[in-house]
C-alpha cells in the first residue's frame, strides 16, 4: 500500500545495479508498528516510444520486503544518473570490483 510513496521517493535514494536491464532499489521504511523495514523494488526504465510528455516508463516487476540478505549487486547509480544514462540508450556501467558498496539490512 506503500508502493506509490516510495516510488515518488526513488529520486533521493540509492538504486541497486542488479543486472543490465533491472535496476534495483532499497528504501528503508518505518512501519506502523514502528520497526526498520528495507524495502525491494525490482524496476526497468524504458524510454517512451509514443508522443506523452514522459520521458520514461518506470515498470515495477517487483516489490516486496526484503526479510533476508538483499542480492549481489554491481554497485549502486544515483537515480539522476541513471535517468541521464538511460536517456542516451545506455545502461550504468557495472561494478566487478569485490570492494564495491553493497545494500545494508537496517
């Protein structure tokens, strides 16, 4: 029920690379009963092919609580970024490295 929320959020937090054309996000949240939850959102932006004042299709393929250890992923993108990215038909590069940032559980 929160999902509309946290994806007007998605600007100002740090999006998980997870594969080439999934990005993936964790935004902390604070539930009902007041408790740390990280919360998963497996999206793709896809530029609009039709003539809509978007620029971009967000496509949520997945949302769900993470309960246990959040993937492996390439790094994290500022969301900006990925926009900019994105809109020269390109994808973040990916990060190999084994010292790379990593999502943390709260």
């Amino acid at each position: 029920m929160h999902l509309p929320a946290i994806i007007q959020a998605l600007p100002h937090q740090r999006i998980w690379n997870l594969r080439k054309d999934d990005r993936y996000a964790h935004v902390p949240l604070i539930t009902a009963d007041g408790e740390s939850v990280l919360y998963s959102i497996i999206f793709s932006l896809e530029p609009v092919r039709r003539n809509i004042p978007y620029e971009f299709w967000l496509r949520v393929r997945t949302a769900y609580p993470c309960d246990h250890d959040p993937p492996d992923t390439f790094g994290e993108v500022r969301f900006s970024h990925l926009l900019m990215v994105r809109n020269q038909n390109q994808h973040p590069q990916r990060n190999f490295t084994t010292h790379r940032k990593k999502p943390k559980m709260p």
